[in-house]
C-alpha cells in the first residue's frame, strides 16, 4: 500500500481534502491525523473490522482499548450508557481538548475498541482538522497515538511516515502538534474519579472543577486500569537516562561514557556546556516547561535518527504540563540522579 501526505490548512481545513479522508474513515479504511497533543491513527469505531486495522497496523497488544473521538456532544450518546454527573463540568470547562473521560460503554460499541471491557475513553479533540475529519465522517473516531507500538508518540506527519508508510493509505499533515503528549485519562467509572494517565490537564485542574480525585498512574504492574500504563512506551532505540538536578552528575555520567554516542537534552543555551557529549540538543529556556513537552517526542526521534547510543535528558522542572512531561520520561528511561 502507497501512503500519501496530504498537507492541510490547520486554521481551516480544505474541504476537499477533509472529504477524501472520510471517504476512506466510511469505506472502513485508516486514516492517520493531527490532533492538538499527538497525531492520532483513526478509524470508524462502529467498524468493527476497520477497528482491528489499527492494532495490526500499530502492532499494539489488542488488551489496550482505544480511546473514541467525538466533535461534537451528540455523538457522546451513542457511545456510552449515560453521561456521569460529574462529566458535565468537565467537559464544559476541558472540551475540546487534552482530556479523555472514561465511562461505562454501550453495548453497541464493538469490543475490539474498548479491548472487551465494559468502559470506554472518549475526547473532544480541539484541533480543527481532527474536528472536521469527525464530523464529515458522521461518525466517532477510534485512534489511538500513530506511531508503530512502544516508538515515541509522532508531533509530525513525517513522524508518522516513518512509522507507518506501507501500512495505512493516508496521513493528513496539519504541522506540529501544539500541546506534545498525549491527553490525560481520567476514570469516572471508580468511586472517586482516578487519572489513569498525566497529561497537560492536571489532577490539580480536575480537582478543582469535581473535588476529589486520585492519581493511579503508578500502580504496579498487574493492577493498572489503564492497560496502555504496563507497556513500555515513548522509547527511543537508544538507552535513556535522566538526571532530575544538577549538572555535575550529568557531566559525570559524560567522562564514565566516552567510548558511547551520547546525546544531551539540556537547558544550557551554550553549545560546550557540556564537553565530551557527542552532540546537545537544546531543550530552550528552562521556564518554558510547554515548550519541553512540544519538542520531546521529537527530539527522541531525532537522536534515534543520528545514531545516539545514549540519550541523557536534563530534567525540566515538574511543574505545569513538566510533571507529564516527567511523567512520560521515567517510563521510558532509568533516572541516573
Ligand atoms: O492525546 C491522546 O489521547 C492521543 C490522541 C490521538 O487523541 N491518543 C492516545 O491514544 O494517546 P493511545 O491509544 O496511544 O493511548 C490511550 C490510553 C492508553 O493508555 C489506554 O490504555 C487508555 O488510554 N485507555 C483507553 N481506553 C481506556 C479505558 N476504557 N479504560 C482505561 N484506560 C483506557
Ligand atoms: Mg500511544
């Protein structure tokens, strides 16, 4: 299969080209697209079979629901069983946007998107195109991240690409993606509302629209809610270590390693902060923690690309969207201070 790259207008999406890319969402065929934290890999999510397209195309486990995006507040009903009460100030306030709401499914829903469970993840995306796609498609959009499974999340059409051409018939290409990871997950279906994963809207957000809220994103293997949680994820090929402070250590970890390519992610603005890497690349200020987010993903691609053996990222601070940031570097790394 030939994949194409169409360039479209984020601000406002050719019509035409919107129109082919539902022709093939109604045609049971996938479709990889921008939304505002990652590109997404959609299909229609009544499709059953167009469903199962995405797990082969990803080589994702199939116990990893998908989670269904929506453009608008009628498409909700059809999806799940009823809407919680305390969905409704969160949608009003976070949607669209980074924020996927678990709740209990409708039968109808086939299992291949929710992985057999009884509970679904459902978003508004903000992102205009993403927005157009749905709604011309008539129908919700199943799509989980569009990278090939455990590969960093794509911020790029040629992310995407480089994952999955051969495999998937189309990629609309809106740009980079604004927010950089993905949206956070937040479970209304357990007695006080859990997030399942971190992302730009924090429990601190939530909490202050509903009250009381949990953080389950570091449950032990085993007896995660959110499947996704268990695999590795966000890797890059080469190794990955992380300092939380202090440069000497990762000076340090530099002259232990002399004999590795290794790759720095730093704050430091001038080039030979850090003599002996092999090459820096530049996080950008320090208190631009949003900026960080945006670019991660990208720059692990881009070590990967040059030939790092190491990747050695200097920690941003963890507050604002820098705690998911965090977040999605322990996972695919080993702290090394
Ligand atoms: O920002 C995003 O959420 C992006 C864009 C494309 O919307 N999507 C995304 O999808 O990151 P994916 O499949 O890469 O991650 C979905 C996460 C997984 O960790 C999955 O286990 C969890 O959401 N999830 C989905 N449905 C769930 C459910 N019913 N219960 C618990 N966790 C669920
Ligand atoms: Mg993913």
């Amino acid at each position: 299969m030939k994949t194409e790259v169409l360039k479209v207008n984020r601000k406002n999406p050719e019509k035409g080209k919107i129109e082919r890319a539902a022709n093939l969402i109604q045609r049971g065929e996938l479709v990889a697209f921008p939304t505002e934290t990652v590109y997404g890999l959609g299909a229609n999510a009544f499709d059953a079979r167009a469903v199962k397209k995405i797990f082969k195309a990803k080589g994702r486990p199939a116990d990893n629901p998908l989670i269904v995006h929506i453009s608008d507040m009628d498409m909700l009903d059809a999806l799940v069983e009823r809407i919680p009460e305390k969905a409704i100030p969160l949608m009003e306030k976070f949607w669209p946007g980074p924020l996927t709401l678990v709740m209990k499914k409708k039968r109808n829903v086939p299992d291949a998107v929710t992985a057999g469970g009884n509970t679904i993840g459902v978003r508004m995306p903000k992102n205009r195109i993403a927005r157009a796609l749905i709604k011309k498609s008539g129908t919700p959009i199943a799509a989980p991240s569009a990278n090939a499974s455990t590969r960093p999340s794509p911020t790029e059409a040629n992310h995407v690409y480089e994952d999955l051409s051969g495999r998937i018939p189309l990629i609309l290409d809106g740009g980079k993606t604004d927010v950089g990871i993905e949206s956070t997950v937040l479970d209304l279906t357990s007695r006080t509302p859990a997030i399942l994963r971190k992302g730009k809207i924090a429990r601190s957000d939530v909490k202050k629209v509903i009250g009381a809220v949990v953080d389950h994103t570091q449950k032990k293997r085993g007896k995660v809610k959110s499947p996704g949680q268990k695999y590795r994820h966000y890797a890059p090929k080469a190794k990955l270590v992380f300092a939380r402070e202090g440069i000497s250590a990762v000076r340090r970890f530099i002259s232990k390693n002399k004999e590795k390519k290794v790759f720095v992610i730093t704050h430091l603005e001038r080039k030979n902060s850090h003599r002996g890497a092999y090459r820096t690349l530049p996080w950008g200020k320090k208190s631009n923690v949003s900026a960080a987010a945006r670019k991660f993903f990208s720059l692990l691609r881009r070590c990967d690309q040059e030939g790092a053996d190491v990747i050695l990222i200097e920690n941003p601070p963890r507050k604002g969207i820098g705690d998911a940031l965090y977040d999605r570097i322990s996972r695919g790394g080993k702290r090394i201070v």
